[in-house]
C-alpha cells in the first residue's frame, strides 16, 4: 500500500487549515444537507461565517430566510425563471433600504460560487450536477465539505487529477466515519473497510417480495430522514453501491477490500478493520449534522454539534449479512467501479432517470435495477488508455439517461398490455 497513490481523504492530513472563523460556500441550501449545515452554522457563529448559498430555485422563500438570517453576500440559483420570485422573498426579508445579496442565475451559478472566495465549499447538491461545482472548488484551491458522492463517482478521475492531499474532507456518514476510524492508523495498517447499511425499509424480503412494493413504502426509510433520490437509494441500496465505489476512491483501497454489511439501528456508521485484528467503529445515533461537523471543522471538532448516546439506556445493536440477490446493486456498483472510465456515471445516470420513473409511478421497484442493469450491459466495457474528460462524462450520461428512459416506457407499456 506504500506505493500505492496517496488517497483523496487523508485524516492525516489537512489542507490549508485555517484558525479563527472558516467562511464557507455551501451548495444545496435548502436541501437535507445545506439546512442541517446552516442549523450548525446558526450555533456556532465564532467558528463559520457563509458568504454565499445556493439552491435549485424550487423553494425560494426558504433561501431566502436563510439569505438574511446568515447576512450573505450572494445567493444563487439553478432556474432562471424563479429569479423574480427569489427576488420578492427576499424584499419580503430584508427590511425597507436594507440591501439586498446579489443573485445569480442559471445552470452555471453554482459553479461560479464554488470558485468564490471563501475558505470551504460545502457540496450539498443531489445528482451528478454536482461534478461541475466539485470541479471549481478544487481548482480554486477550497477545502471541499463532499456530501455529493455523485460527483465522486461519474468523474472520479477528473477529481483525483484537481485535488490536492487533505483537500477533501468526506460528509457522507458512512465516510466520515470512515475518516475518523483512519485516523487511528496509518494506511499500512488498514486490513479493510466496513461500510454499514440499515438495509432500508425492505430489509429481509426476498426479491420476489419487493415486486410490488409502493412509493410510499420505499419512501418510509426506518432510521433516516432524507430527500426522496436518496430515500429510494437507501431502499434498493444503490446508495450503497455509490458508497463503495466513493471509499474506493477516497481512501485508495480496492475493492475486495470494501465489504458492506447491514446494521439496521444506524448507530455504528462504519468501521476499519487493521491488520493486528482490531476494528475500529464509528457511532452515533443517526444525524448528519455531526458528519456536516467533521467536513467543515475539521481537525477540530465543533462541540455539541449532535446527539451523544445515552449509555445508561439498554439498547442491541445488530449487523446482518447483505442479500446480494434481493439487492443486486451493490454487486454492480463494484462491476461498474472495477471497469472505471464512464461505467459509473452510466450507472449513477440510468440509476437517477429510473428513481424518476419508480417515483412517478411508471416502474415497478425492482423495475429500477432490471432496467439499470440492462443499460450497464449495453453500454459495455468502457475504452481504456485513454483520459477521461467532462466531455466523456456528459455524452455517456446523456446517453444512459435516455436509454433508461426507453427502457422503462418499454417497461410499462408491456406491463399495461
């Protein structure tokens, strides 16, 4: 392993650590992520300062409460047309002669305010759109707070040539604790890592039994509060799949080194198994506002900034074995992960179109790993020798997205006849 790249997310190291007050950027305001990250901010205004938010433009009155409680100097939004809207709600904030923050518009003003000047991006965007302002923050030298895995995933190489070792600090709780658990050894050291999944709602039915399962049992996650990708994610444990492909290229370890294994209480959110035989575990109970914490404070840890465990409470604590039949995605996230080049972003992009399709009502749940299953496999092994480009990754996403899309029409128009 010593000769071996040095990894993305190195506890070890930290880049460009700052004393006194961070300014942070974060991406996705009025998301899980971004709400529970300003819930942080809020709490602790000695430590963080934003100077810019930005959302998709969907829920404009939130943005623009959180506009005005963190004084920022700018807010951006993906939709254009919601500009007027975003600009009365922020009339309605902000008091008479108060000015108001600049807004920028369009499907670039995220990336624009990743590049900004700031001490750390937080990354809360859902879906591979997330790869342009992962990017821009990189090569803008900003310490990236990674919640947006997509990114990771569909351009890994792209990111792996931008980033500097300690530039990334991970916020997805399985790798945050990942990322504390590292701390405790040196690469050398490392055995294996141990991914944790609750299993989602689906948890021991068989595959046969997941054929008709609702929207709205998918959407009851037991453990965690989510947005609604995400949540399906978590059901069919695609979310899973990205993870191992994420720790794969965060920490430089391969593969068949990377198990995951299901613990439906949430508590221990991974663990690292050493070579002397000892693991270390990760715990909390399920918050994201304590890995939110890591990504923006770290080495230093911000106080209070979760529930603890009540240790004087029984509790049992679990771990299962996966059902790789039942839930195949994980299997084919490792497939897609080995094969590299734009296998992932076809994964994670077909993935994405058929959620919609679950989500609107026209794909049965197992539906949607048939149908990202068959758009891997005709998309093939992807070239090798050759680099990677954001040119590459568009045109395969593009492309899975509307085979996926043709997949599942073809889908439902025979199960209608």
């Amino acid at each position: 392993m010593s000769d071996s790249p040095a990894p993305l997310a190195d506890p070890h190291l930290v880049f460009d650590a700052a004393e006194g007050r961070r300014d942070l950027v974060i991406l996705g305001s009025t998301g899980s992520i971004g709400t529970q990250a300003i819930d942080l901010v809020l709490r602790n205004p000695d430590r963080f300062r934003v100077t810019a938010l930005s959302a998709a433009g969907g829920r404009v009155a939130l943005l623009a409460e959180q506009a005005r409680q963190l004084k920022v100097r700018t807010v951006a939004v993906a939709a254009p047309d919601a500009v007027p809207a975003l600009r009365e709600a922020l009339r309605e904030q902000y008091g008479a002669g108060e000015p108001l923050p600049e807004i920028l518009a369009g499907p670039d003003a995220a990336t624009q305010l990743a590049g900004s000047d700031c001490h750390t991006v937080l990354n809360g965007i859902t879906g591979s759109i997330g790869l342009a302002p992962t990017l821009a923050a990189l090569e803008a030298g900003r310490t990236l707070a990674l919640a947006n895995k997509e990114s990771l995933i569909v351009g890994g190489p792209l990111v792996k040539a931008l980033a500097k070792p300690g530039q990334i600090i991970p916020v997805d709780s399985e790798h945050a604790a990942l990322f504390q658990a590292l701390a405790a050894g040196t690469r050398a050291d490392v055995r294996k890592l141990v991914v944790t999944a609750s299993g989602g709602p689906f948890r021991g039915r068989t595959k046969s039994e997941l054929a008709n399962v609702t929207r709205e049992q998918a959407l009851a996650h037991p453990t965690w509060a989510m947005g609604p990708v995400i949540t399906i994610n978590s059901a069919t444990l695609v979310n899973k799949g990205l993870e191992v492909i994420e720790a794969h290229l965060l920490y430089d370890i391969p593969f068949d080194r990377i198990e995951v294994v299901v613990h439906p209480q949430s508590y221990v959110h991974s663990m690292v198994e050493f070579t002397d035989g000892s693991t270390l575990a990760q715990a909390t109970p399920p918050d994201m506002r304590g890995p939110i914490a890591i990504g923006l404070g770290w080495p230093e840890r911000v106080p209070d900034a979760a529930p603890a465990f009540d240790w004087a409470k029984a509790s049992t604590w679990e771990f299962f074995p996966l059902d790789n039949d039942a839930f195949p995605s994980v299997g084919l996230a490792r497939h897609v992960g080995t094969l590299g080049g734009t296998a992932p972003a076809v994964f994670n992009a077909a993935n994405e179109e058929c959620v919609d399709a679950f989500l609107a009502g026209q794909l049965p749940f197992n539906g949607i790993m048939d149908t990202v299953t068959a758009v891997v496999s005709e998309h093939g092994t992807p070239p090798t020798g050759t680099s990677l480009t954001v040119a590459d990754v568009l045109e395969a996403e593009t492309w899975a997205r509307a085979r996926a899309r043709e997949l599942s029409a073809k889908a439902t128009a025979e199960a209608r006849a």
